[in-house]
C-alpha cells in the first residue's frame, strides 16, 4: 500500500489526524512543519516541564541546505525533530517506516527508545554514521503520540530528514516493506540473471564485446541496487562499517556509469571513437579513484558535480543516437536497430532520473523507475536479439554462398584435373614410346633422364587422381572395381615409379611380400593407397630402409609399411589420416606444408573396400609402421598375376650414389631440396654452365654438406621440407655467415607476396618461385656470385693495405736503431744488420695478398725484434715467450702481435726507469686461441686508454688501429687492453678455432 498525502501537513509541531481512518484510508505522511531544535539532542525528559522557548520548525522532508531568511540549517551540525500525532483511537497498534535520514539519527516515541542508526552525537569524534532504513511498530495509550527524532550529519554535503516518514496502522507498514523490499529483491534478481546470461553469451563467443560490457553494466546496477533503496545489504550485514558500504556504493554508481558508456559504444562504432570515449570516461576513472583513495567527507564535498556529469554524458550519448538515426536510410536494419537503441537509453534514463528523485524524496514513488529498468533490460535483449538474427541471416546466406562457391570449386578442380591428365598421359606415353628405343639410339644417361621424365609425370598423376578423389569423396561418387589383386606386384610398381626420389640418398626400398598373396580390391586403388603411404614415408626418411611385408590371417590381409625415419608422437597417430593434418611440429608460416591428403584419401579407400588403416607402431627418432588390412581373395587367377608382375618394366637409378658434380670448377653451389625431381632438374642446368653442384635432400644433410665443402659459394634452397624448413635453416645459416658471406638464394614454388617477405626477413638474397626458366636462374645466379666476389676483392684489397703499413712502421723503428750503432760500435751493428736482413727475408717472401701466416713465422719476427732492441738498449729489459709447441703451426693474421711486443718494449718499458719485464702468452682454450702481451711498465692514461679500446683513430699509431681493423673482419676475434699507470698494460687477443684438428680461422667478410 503506497502511502496517502491527502491529510493536511503538520502545522508549528503538531499533525491532526482524528479525522483519518487508517484501516479504510491506508497510510499517511508526516509532512509539514516540524519542531527543531539545534545544536541539541533533546530526549524525551526534556519536554516534561512544558513548551521550550528555543524552538524553531523545519519542514519535513527536507535537507538541511544552509541558513536562509527563513531560518534552514547548515548542512552539517545536529538537532533534534518533534512532532505531535492526534489520532482517533488510542487501542490501535501503529506503525511508523523511516527510509532516509542523514547520516545518523535515534527515533524515540512516546518517550521510549524505537530505533536507531549509527549514533548521533554533539561532536564528530562522538557521532557515528549509518542511514539504513527500518520499521517500528506502537500500541499508543493515549490518543496523542509524540514523536522525537535525533539528527547529525558531519560526513554527507547535507543532512536531515531526506524522505517523508509514512505512519499507520501496522499491517498497511507491513505491506508497505514486503512491496518495497519484494521490488528491491526483484529488480536485483532480474538484473544478475541478464547479468549472467549475457557473459555466459560472450564467454561463449569472446569476439563479441557487446556481451561482454553489457552483462558487466546489468551486474553494476544490480550491486547498486543491493546497497540502494530498502538496502538490503546493509540490514542483511548490519556490522560492515558506514565507510565501507557507502564507498562501495559510490563506487558501484560511477562503474555502472562508465560501464554504461563503454556498453552504448559498443553497439555501434560509430557512435563513439575511441577519443570520445578517453575523453567520456576519463573523469570518472579519477573520482573512482578519489573514492578508494580519500575519506568519506571529503570526497563527498564535490559528490553532485559528478552526479551532473553522468547525467549529461548519456545526453551526449542520446543526441549522437538522433544523429545517426536521421543519417540512416530508410527502411534498413540498421535503422531499426538505432530506433531500438534510443528507446533503451529513454528508458534507462528514466530509471536512473526517476531513482535519484525518488532518493531525494521529489518524488514519493519509484515505481517509474522499476518500470524504467524492466523495458531497459526488455529492450536491450530485444534489440541484442535482433543483431543476433541480423547476424544470422546473414551468416545462412554466406553459408549458401559459400556451399555454392565450393561446389563450383570441386566442380572446376575435377575439370581442371581431367583436363591436366589429358597432356600428363601424352607426356607419358611419348616417354614410354622413346624408352622402348628399338634403335638403340639412346645412351644409359639419356635413359635416365627420360625414366625421370616419366616417374614424374606418374607422380602428378597419382596427385591428379587424389585431387579428383576428394571431390568424388565428398560428394558420394567414388566407385569400386573390386577385382583380385597381387599385392606383391602392386608393391614393385610402387617401388619403381618412386625409385627416383631415392637418388643420392642412403634410403633403400625393400619388397617383401610374398608372392601369392592376393587380396580383393580395386587395383587401382591399392596402388593408389601403397603409393601414399610409401610416398609418405620417403618424405620422413633419411637413411635406412623402407619395407612393404604382408601377413595373412582368418581371411585377412595386414599389409605394413615400415620406415626408418623421424617417426610420429603418439597424439598424433589417429590426426593424421585426418583431412590436411599435418604431424611436422613446426610453425605454420615456416614448415613443411605439404596437402596432407594423401593418408585421408587412404583411409577412406581402406574402409571403402572393407578394411581399416592404423599406425601400428612409431617411436620418435626411430621409425614407424603403418598397416592396412583388406579381404584375402583365394581363388586367383594365374594368368592375371603373371601379367601384373611384369606390367611394370623395372628401372634402377644407383641408390647410393652421390650427386654431387666436383669438376674442379672456378664456383661451388648447393643445391637443398627434398623433392628428387627438382634436384636432378637443377643439377642438369648447374653443370651445363660449369659449375661445381652438392646436393642435398634435408638440412640436416646441408648442414653436413656444408662442413664437408666450406668453399660452398653459393645455396639454393627450398622453403617447404620436412623436419627443419628452407627458412628455419636460412635464419641458421645467417647465424654463421653474413649476406656477404653466402649468398642464398630461394627457388620454392610458394609464390605469395607474405612467402616472399617472409625468405628476405630470413636472410635470403633472392627469391625465385617456381616454375621458372633456366636462363633466369643462371642469369641470378651469376650475379650473386659476381656481388660476393666483388665485395670480396675490394675487402682484401682494403686488409692487404692496412697490412702493408704495418711493415714501413716496423722497418723505420729497426733500421733507427741499427744507424744509432753504427757510429759507436760497429760489431753490434752487422749483427742487428743480420737479425735484419732475417727479417727481411721473412718479408721478402711473404705474399702481400696473404692475410694469415703461420704462427711460428710471427714469433720469428718478434725474436728479431727483441734481439734487435736487447743490442740497442742492452739488458734493461727481459723477453720471455711461452708458447704451447702444438700452436706454432697455426694460422694467424699476419703481424698482429709484434706491434704490441714493440709498444710494450718502447713506451711501457723505456720509459720507465729501472729494469722491465715483457711475457707473451700463447694458448688454447676452448674453440679459441689466447694471445695475452704483458708488461710491468709505465701504464697508459686512461684518456689514451680510452682512444685504443674505442673505435678512434690514433695520432701517429699505425700498428694498433690497423690491427683493430683486421681483427674486426675476423668472426668471434676480440682484442682487450687494460692498464694501470705505474704497474703496466696487459692486451690480450682471441682467435676462435675451428673443432677439427686442422685449426683455421674464419674471417668476417
């Protein structure tokens, strides 16, 4: 029952209601002008004596706004509220329902304590806040009821009685708080199962945002409206402190509203950008976080600032709604989904107005908003549902499209496939026609030649007929000629067509079923499927053997087919025969890719003619077996298996032997393909043009290959092939060697511009996508290797200068010390003239174009050396070489190291008085070699120091800035120099070594 305003207000502190039948006419107001007394907290007691002379009236409801010419109230402070009730009979039980009065108060009537909440006091450290709603029921024993209210507010911006009390008979407030409550309970109910259902549709489908801020915001006004109203939360919990509760539902209020501004921007893009939006909720995000952040009374001072702004921004919101509306055409779905649009934000709007007038007791009902919040949730989901069946028919009619789009596909791929076999069969035929040879005119390479032609063109074919068997599949019209079959014969022509794909590798193909085992099949088809599964296990095969066996068992043939190769993890031994699944466990972009329906297209036919398929066994690394069984056929024809086992004339290519091409020939390219066929195609078009050609099927055997020939000067290489792709071994090759270094070139038949990009990021230096014609490869080719021997050139040339400079600067220093002698002391200076002239001859026959020198021929240098300055300087200083003997031989950059043993002697040691000391270090490490020259002598400064370690030029230093150079073109060799003035300098080298016994040095070109 909804209270009645019909009676008079109270008028100076006293409400008439004699008249007033409460069992007939409900419930009534207590509005009107009520004693107040301020700044006091009167108890009943204290209107024993009669009427006070303080007292003032406020009305009710009303807040307390501040002192105006009438009178009002700040907005915080304390009083106390009186009343008087004049009823019509005093026997009746009453009741009285208080709803909001701010932010503390103690209700006592007739002169008895009725409730409470939070505790009102005359100091704020004594006052403790609470505003949750309550009832209270009394059996007056008078016919006047007085009614006493304590108030104080030292938190909220304003306090006082907010909402009008309802007073009267205690069933009506009964009925009053189960309607209230029950709408409260209702509208939580309603907006948490909306809630629920619209995140269950996104986490069902996470592309759709829409669900996602949608359910998020029907969550928000839910938990709002647990806290708001009767809240509930509150009288369920009554021991969460004031603080929290009311943070949490000023933190509630602002979400939903931010909430709400993500949900309408995502319904339509337009409606928003993404700025906006920034810009929309940015303020919000702030006094969310002023909430967390500051006290309660503090906060709440620029509370209704904020309130007017998440009123305006879904105003903002409703007229960019209007906007696209009248931008709209007619009549589309677009546009009913905008009208449905605006009347859910009209209808939300009305629910969050409606409340907030409701709170301040403008109005005296909510039940507009209630109304508000049903046809916001019913409108929403009407119009989510409408995007729905939107999306929907237009998915079916995609379907459609797409249905007719693949049948039209199926349909051209089995023409196109019929019409590629029509030329295919001539291209066969002509072959078989040129092998038989009845001239003889043919020689054995010749022969081969066209056996490749010819195993080629089978191959396609086999590729023809699964292609148009996918098709036939799909729809239902593949047919069966079942026939008695000898599957030892199908095995041998198998094993003939494919025999090619082994040349060059250690693979060998092995025959051993036996020679009467027949089965009931389609020829054909058997062929087709041995042909698969034999094909399959080449492509996985690297050394070893591959073997067909049979075995016959209560009218069952098992025919296995087992390899040696990479082998299968068992979670994938079912996917496989699944449509293109592939078991290569690389990534997408990069791996082998081939059409992954060859083992499908088996399965099918094994089950088609009455059998199964099934890896039998497969163990990583070690092999695999695949087996399929069909029906034993007893009764066989003799006739039909002696023409099946010669139908196939066989051709052998030499299993085993390489293909290399090593002719001595100025250039040496590899070529890295897993296709047999393309292999032998470049190597007939690399010879003509003499070059020098290694092949290799996998990487794994480049990377062999590579180690066997390192004057390799060039790579073709194909991206897709089992096991490591062409562009997982490029980015390997480019971690070894520069684009400079070796060229790399792709010739692979993925042709798309992302493929393209995809080999240049790698490190290719070119691409080239197959079909392609010889004189383009060559033409490519021949400038890949003519850029890599230019660039070549010019940096010897640059070394072998930066080289010959070091001699003069050596040259001068020796013959300056052996002119100083030769005024003075004649028999010192023929033998530094001897020391001399052996250096000489070291330099005389050394190679100005050679880079590197044996070790041994450096430490001859440098002993030259020393013993040149011992004779100057006499025995001032002391020379001692520790060199491990099994170093000598190897090759070093020539005079990197006798620079340092002079700098060391000259400036460290001469420098310094007294007697010096210089060791030189040689010795192996770890795949490196250290060179370490050591001295006790002056040091270096450190902003010298600085200039020799750092990339800068030297004033009048040759020797080191040109060693800097040299070892810079050296990959992996560093040089460090440390130093300490008054203790010396120790510069130490490291040369990387290779891991054979045969150490060299890899230079950075």
């Amino acid at each position: 029952m909804l209270p009645n305003h019909a009676t008079d207000p109270a008028k100076r502190g006293v409400l008439d209601l004699t008249h007033w039948d409460f069992h007939k006419q409900g419930l009534v107001t207590l509005d009107g002008e009520w004693e107040f007394y301020e700044g006091k907290l009167l108890e009943p007691i204290d209107f024993q004596l009669g009427a006070r002379n303080d007292v003032s009236y406020l009305p009710v409801p009303g807040t307390w706004r501040g002192k105006n010419k009438d009178g009002g109230m700040a907005g915080k402070g304390y009083g106390t509220y009186r009343l008087k009730l004049l009823v019509n009979a005093s026997d009746d039980i009453y009741g009285v329902k208080l709803r909001s009065i701010r932010m503390s108060h103690r209700l006592y009537i007739d002169g008895k304590l009725e409730g409470e909440s939070g505790n009102p006091a005359a100091t704020e450290a004594a006052h403790r806040p609470g505003n949750t709603p309550y009832s209270a029921f009394i059996h007056p024993q008078t016919k006047e009821i007085e009614i006493l209210i304590q108030v104080s507010n030292y938190v909220f911006f304003t306090g006082g009685i907010v909402n009008s009390i309802q007073f009267g008979w205690y069933g009506d407030i009964m009925n009053l708080n189960t309607l209230l409550m029950g709408s409260d309970l209702a509208s939580i109910l309603l907006l948490s199962i909306f809630g629920a259902y619209h995140l269950n549709l996104y986490f069902l489908r996470r592309r759709e945002k829409i669900y996602l801020t949608s359910g998020l915001y029907l969550f928000s006004l839910s938990f709002v409206q647990l806290l708001f109203g009767e809240k509930i939360f509150q009288r369920m919990l009554p021991g969460i402190p004031f603080e929290i509760v009311y943070k949490a539902l000023d933190v509630g209020e602002f979400v939903s509203s931010l909430l709400s501004i993500l949900f309408f921007s995502s319904i339509d893009s337009r409606l928003l950008s993404k700025r906006m939006i920034m810009w929309l909720i940015s303020p919000l995000v702030c006094y969310i976080a002023a909430i967390f952040v500051l006290p309660y009374a503090i906060y709440n001072e620029v509370r209704y600032m904020f309130f007017l702004y998440i009123a305006i921004a879904p105003l903002f919101i409703f007229g960019r709604m209007i906007y696209l509306y009248r931008k709209s055409q007619r009549g589309t779905a677009e546009r009913r989904e905008l009208i449905l649009f605006i009347f859910v934000i009209i209808s939300l709007m009305i629910y969050l107005v409606d409340s907030s007038l409701y709170a301040e007791n403008v109005v005296t009902s909510d039940v507009l908003s209630k109304i508000g919040v049903i046809s916001f949730i019913t409108l929403m989901n009407i119009l989510l549902a409408l995007r729905f069946t939107n999306a929907y028919e237009k998915a079916e009619m995609l379907t459609h499209q797409l249905t007719v789009s693949n049948q039209l596909k199926d349909e051209f791929l089995m023409h196109t496939s019929h019409e590629i076999k029509t030329p295919l069969h001539g291209i066969m035929n002509i072959t078989s026609y040129l092998l038989d040879d009845d001239e003889h005119n043919l020689s054995s390479k010749q022969k081969q030649n066209l056996w490749l032609i010819k195993d080629t063109s089978v191959k396609l074919s086999m590729l023809m007929h699964d292609l148009i068997d996918v098709t036939r599949l799909k729809h239902g019209q593949l047919r069966l000629n079942m026939t008695a079959v000898n599957v030892r014969a199908v095995t041998q022509i198998v094993f003939d067509v494919l025999q090619f794909e082994l040349a060059g590798r250690a693979v060998r193909l092995d025959n051993q079923v036996r020679p009467n085992v027949w089965v009931q099949a389609d020829e054909s088809r058997l062929r087709q499927i041995l042909y698969n599964l034999v094909h399959n296990a080449i492509k996985h095969t690297e050394i070893g053997e591959i073997s067909v066996r049979s075995r016959v068992s209560n009218g069952i043939v098992n025919i296995s087919v087992t390899d040696t190769g990479i082998g299968i993890p068992e979670d994938k031994h079912t996917k496989i025969f699944e449509y293109f699944e592939q078991v290569d466990q690389v990534l997408p972009d990069d791996g082998y890719l081939g059409m992954g329906v060859g083992l499908y297209i088996s399965r099918q036919l094994v089950e088609r003619m009455g059998g199964n398929i099934q890896v039998e066994w497969s163990d990583v690394g070690e092999g695999t077996r695949m087996a399929f069984t069909l029906p034993y056929e007893e009764n066989f024809p003799v006739h039909h298996a002696l023409n099946n086992a010669n139908a196939h004339r066989e051709h052998t290519f030499d299993e085993f032997d390489s293909l290399d091409i090593l002719e001595e020939h100025a250039y040496t390219v590899l070529i890295v393909d897993d296709e047999a066929s393309n292999i032998h195609t470049l190597l007939n078009i690399l010879k003509r043009h003499r070059y020098n050609v290694i092949a290799a099927f996998s990487a794994k055997e480049a990377w062999v290959k590579i180690k066997e020939h390192p004057q390799v000067d060039l790579i073709i290489l194909d991206v897709m092939m089992p096991g490591t792709s062409g562009i997982e071994l490029c980015r390997q090759l480019r971690s070894q060697y520069s684009i400079l270094d070796l060229p790399i070139l792709f010739a692979t038949a993925k042709d798309t511009s992302q493929d393209i990009a995809m080999g240049f990021r790698a490190g290719a230096n070119d691409y080239l996508t197959k079909p392609f014609e010889a004189e383009t490869l060559i033409a490519r080719i021949q400038t890949l290797i003519a850029m890599k021997t230019s660039i070549q050139e010019a940096i010897r040339h640059e070394l072998a200068f930066h080289q010959a400079q070091i001699k003069p600067h050596f040259l001068y220093n020796a013959l300056s010390s052996v002119i100083s002698f030769c005024y003075t002391d004649g028999e010192k200076a023929a033998y530094l003239l001897s020391r001399l002239s052996q250096y000489l001859r070291y330099i005389l026959d050394m190679d100005r174009n050679d880079e590197f020198v044996p070790l041994h021929q450096e430490l001859e240098l440098i002993e030259a050396y020393v013993e040149i300055e011992k004779a100057r300087f006499g025995e001032r200083f002391e020379f001692v070489c520790i060199v491990d003997e099994g170093l000598k031989n190897i090759a070093i950059p020539s005079l990197c190291i006798q620079p340092f043993v002079e700098n060391a002697i000259r400036h460290g040691l001469f420098e310094k008085d007294g007697y010096g000391r210089v060791t030189l270090t040689i010795q192996e490490g770890d795949r490196y070699l250290q060179i370490t020259v050591h001295d006790d002598g002056v040091g270096i400064p450190d902003d010298l120091l600085y200039r020799i370690v750092s990339t800068e030029k030297l004033n009048g230093s040759i020797g080191i800035s040109n060693i800097r150079t040299r070892l810079n073109a050296i990959a992996g060799a560093t040089l460090d120099v440390q130093s300490e003035l008054g203790y010396g300098t120790k510069v130490k080298m490291y040369f990387p070594l290779a891991k054979t016994d045969q150490v060299r040095i890899i230079e950075r070109r």
